[in-house]
C-alpha cells in the first residue's frame, strides 16, 4: 500500500482522520475545535450524545431539527427518524396496525 510506504507508522494518516473528525464534530456542534491550537472541547450537546450512546449524525439532525417550540408529536416524529431506529422492525402481527398508524 503506498500509504504504508509513505508514511510506515501512519502517523500522517492518524493525524489526517482526527483532524477530518474533528472539524466534522465541530461542523455536527458536539465540539469546539480550535485548528490553530489542535485543542478540542466538548459542548454540552456532545456530553449528552456520548452519555446517552446517540451518533453525531443523530445529534446533528435533532440539534436543527428540534427547537424549544416543536410539539411533542414532531418530536417524536424526529425521534423515530433517528438512525438508532433504523434497524427495528414491527412484527408481523402488528402490521397492520403501524400501518393504520402511518396512514394518520
């Protein structure tokens, strides 16, 4: 792989992939990154992303999502949207229902 032969202890690549996440969390609003120092801080919504186990993409949506007027019906709404969400599935018995549901 050439990226071993240019750099064989990767750093150059480690450092690259910090810095390309970093200004994406800082972008999502889960930290404060200061390029010119290398230094980063958390926000108080990354605090709540890392304790409560929901991805930046996730907090990134709610944060423009969600507003401190948005009804509790929107809210769930978004809630569902989430991709923590993706992977469940209604069973088979209850179908028709979610689907009576999704209609309204």
């Amino acid at each position: 792989m050439k990226i071993l032969q240019d750099d064989p202890g990767l750093n150059i690549y480690l450092f690259d992939f910090v810095e390309r996440t970093a200004r994406l969390l800082h972008k999502y609003k889960l930290v404060k990154y200061f390029e010119g120092h290398e230094q980063l801080s958390t926000t108080d919504m990354g605090r709540i992303a890392s304790n409560y186990y929901v991805n930046a993409k996730t907090m990134n949506y709610f944060i423009n999502e969600i507003k401190l007027t948005t009804p509790e019906d929107r809210l769930l709404f978004h809630m569902a949207h989430s991709e923590e969400f993706e992977q469940i599935r209604g069973r088979p018995e209850e179908e028709q229902e979610l689907n009576t549901l999704h209609k309204n």
